[in-house]
C-alpha cells in the first residue's frame, strides 16, 4: 500500500449523470467546493469523468463514501483512486513542438509535473510519449 494515496479518483459509468449534475453530488458527498477545492475532467468518449482534489481529503475514505451513496449506485457508477502512471501521451501537439520544450513543460510543478526521464516525438500523429522519472525513487 502506497504512503500517500492519489489526489485523483475516476468515475466510471458516467454517462446517465450529467456534468453538472456530477460536480453537485461530488460536492455534496465531498462537503467541499468545486474549483476551489477540487477539479472534475470529463472523458465522455469512455464514460470517465476524474475528480482532482486540490484540498488535502482522504480520497480513499472519500471513494468508500461514494461507493456507498445512494446517487451514486442510482447512476451506476463506480469510483476508484486513479493509479500513478510513469507515462502518458500528449495528443494534437503543434507541428513546431520539440521534446526539449516538452521535457521543460512536464517537469514543471506548477503544471504537476515531476522529473522526465523520456520524450519520444511522433510528428505523424502530432503526439508524444513523456515518461517520467520513477516517482518512488523521488521524495
């Protein structure tokens, strides 16, 4: 079990609850303040939507409440901390992009970034590869 749990947890099923009707029950169970405290992105091409909690929250408690409130099995959905990951893919880049700048880019803190131990370019596709350092090796 990791020390520090994610400050992210995803919803999946997403689509019987519409967006703000999503952020109102995430409110409403959270007792915290959208934008302010926490942030939701909605992926509807796969029916996620993933909560970022900006306030420091036990987001395991927090998915145990969700999994047992009433709305939330009445949409079907279902929540889980979103697992760290060493890479992720940046799609429609611009065609100039250098994997110098998005190097620079994902290490930023201010971004959420971290340490990037790899950038692989795919002009083709205007996307890249960023992998990052190893996040346990970093405290």
């Amino acid at each position: 079990d990791s020390a520090e749990a994610s400050p992210s947890v995803v919803f999946e099923n997403t689509e019987r609850c519409n967006p703000k009707c999503l952020r109102i029950l995430l409110e409403n169970i959270s007792g915290l303040t959208i934008d302010a405290d926490f942030t939701v992105e909605l992926i509807p091409e796969i029916n996620v939507a993933v909560a970022t909690f900006i306030k420091n929250i036990d987001t395991k408690e927090f998915v145990e409440k969700c999994s047992q409130h009433k709305r939330v099995r009445d949409f079907n959905m279902t929540a889980r901390l979103l697992e760290s990951t060493q890479s992720i893919k940046a799609e429609n880049l611009p065609e100039s992009i250098s994997s110098d700048y998005l190097t620079v880019y994902f290490e930023s803190t201010r971004n959420g970034g971290g340490p990037v131990a790899d950038v692989q370019l795919f002009p083709e596709e205007n996307s890249a590869i960023i992998t990052f350092c190893d996040h346990k090796g970093s405290s």
